[in-house]
C-alpha cells in the first residue's frame, strides 16, 4: 500500500518542454513512472521522446486529462504563471497537483488557496521535491515519482516519510533504504509559509494505511504545524514516529532558506516544536545523521 500514488498512477507534466521540467520528466520515465501527457501552452500536438517513450503534449491540462486519463500534474512552471498552472489542475478535476517550483508570491498562494476550497484537487507543495512511492523492481524502479527526489535511493517497504525540507527528505530515505527498512511512500510538503498539505494532512494518511508501520517526520522552525501534528499524533497514532527539527541555531528573526523557515513573534522555534514533540511520545533525533537510528530504536528494530 501506499498513499496518494501509486505505480498506476497516470502523471501529466506541466512544463515538459523546460529545461528543468524535460530533465525531470526524462528521470520519472527512467524510474517506471506513467508519465502520460505533458503540457506546454502553445506546443500542443507536439511530441516528447525518451528512450523509446513517446509522451503528447497538450496545451491545456483540461485537454491531457481527458485524452490519457491522467489524475496527477507535476508543475514546473517558473513562478509568475505557477498560481494559474495550480488552478488549472483544479478546473480539469484532477486528483493531486504537486508545485515543485520555487518562489511563488505568497498572495498568489493565498489566493490559490481560496480558490482551491471546496474543490476535488489536493495540493503538495509548492516549493517542494514531490513524492515518491517505491516500486518493486531493482533500486526500486516500476514505482511513481513525481518531482525532483533522486528516484534510486528508494526501496519499497513499510516506512511513511513526510518533510518541509527536500534535502532531509532524501537524507532520511537513503539512512533508511542503507539500513535495509523500505518505504511507503515519501511526501516532501514544501517549505513555503502558505502550502497545499500540512504535516497533519499526510500523519492522518499514514496512519489510515494499513501497510505503513512507521513514520519519519521532518520540520523546520516557523509555524506552528509540527505541534497540531504532534498533539493530533498523541491522542490518534499508536505507530512509532520519530522526527528532526531543521534550524535549532538559526539566530531569532532569520529566514533559513526556506520562505516558511522563520521564527516571529516568538513562535515556531526549535526548541517549542520538539518540546510539543516529545510530549507527544514521538522520538527526537539531536542530528540530521541519526533520523532513521532514532525510529529504528524507538521501534525496536534497533
């Protein structure tokens, strides 16, 4: 099992034909993902070859969607159209967008998120590396990845990830896949202060998933959202869980990479997310290097 995607799952690009989303699309088809459609207004009745894959493009996503029945877009489309590329998965109806791209004006994502209220289409992102659910084949491959995570660092297993940063994300796998416990799937939710998917959002998923026995969850300073998980997690999620806050010596008021990343007023700092942690029974880890040593010993498989 798995959550939001699967190795079935039929993915649309948007930006198929830039240079990031090309590099990124040709990676996706290298790991087995269905890639059916791209879309690049204007392009439309052209073609994208990789390695024998032949993908249409289309120029609108309401156009793609019905004529290869996919369910996901991957966006990458440089920020100033990106609001309005989100929007048109909503109007197309499709399951799940994911907003790799980075820099999105925080007011279009207010107004994204307006727009997007009562509507069918979930968000992941923006600002984030995607999602991967593992496949069954050597290094993994025959899975779903959509986005930018480096796709053979993955193995299929029974551990859910879930993060704000893209880095730590593929650093917790890769500690995990080394150690020989697989994956069900790892959603990286994205570092902007206005997003699509919460912590909570992706806790509540893996817990409802029959097959996801373990969590691995990673934060940031800024916000307050590690701490609704945290105290959501106490009372609903008997699997163990252990998490990493990022930027514990960022200095009060600096922004640390990403946009959401910054303590104010005197919330969503390091010490206040961990402390709402482990008051929730979930394990800490001091060091981004010892993530997966800390849920493996709070699973005792350690």
């Amino acid at each position: 099992m798995s959550i939001l995607v699967t190795p079935q799952t039929r993915l649309l690009v948007q930006g198929i034909t830039g240079d990031f989303g090309s590099r990124h699309a040709k990676l996706s088809l290298d790991y087995g993902t269905q890639l059916v459609a791209g879309v690049t207004p204007g392009k439309g009745g052209q073609t994208f070859e990789h390695n024998g894959h032949k993908v249409p493009i289309f120029d609108t996503v309401g156009e793609a969607a019905k004529q290869t029945g996919a369910t996901v877009s991957a966006i990458f489309v440089p920020p100033p159209f990106a609001a309005d590329a989100i929007l048109e998965c909503v109007d197309a109806g499709l399951d799940l967008a994911v907003a790799i791209t980075e820099g999105i004006p925080v007011s279009d994502m207010v107004k994204v998120k307006a727009a997007m209220q009562g509507r069918k289409t979930r968000l992941i992102g923006p600002n984030c590396p995607g999602l991967v659910t593992p496949g069954t084949g050597e290094k993994s491959f025959g899975g779903c990845r959509i986005g930018i995570a480096p796709g053979y660092i993955h193995k299929k297993g029974n551990v859910g990830v879930v993060s704000r940063s893209g880095t730590l994300t593929y650093e917790a796998v890769w500690q995990l896949t080394t150690r020989g416990y697989g994956q069900s799937t790892c959603v990286g939710i994205g570092g902007d202060p206005v997003n699509g998917t919460s912590h909570l959002d992706v806790l509540k998923m893996f817990n409802d998933d029959p097959e996801t026995e373990a969590i691995i969850m990673i934060g940031e300073i800024g916000g307050d959202k590690e701490e609704e998980a945290a105290v959501w997690a106490k009372d609903h999620v008997k699997k163990p869980i252990a998490a990493f806050i990022a930027g514990a010596t960022a200095p009060p008021g600096r922004r640390m990479g990403h946009a959401g990343a910054i303590v104010s007023g005197g919330k969503g700092t390091a010490q206040g997310k961990i402390e709402a942690l482990k008051a929730a029974g979930i394990a800490v880890a001091q060091t981004p290097s010892v993530m997966a040593e800390t849920l493996l010993k709070h699973w005792g498989k350690a």
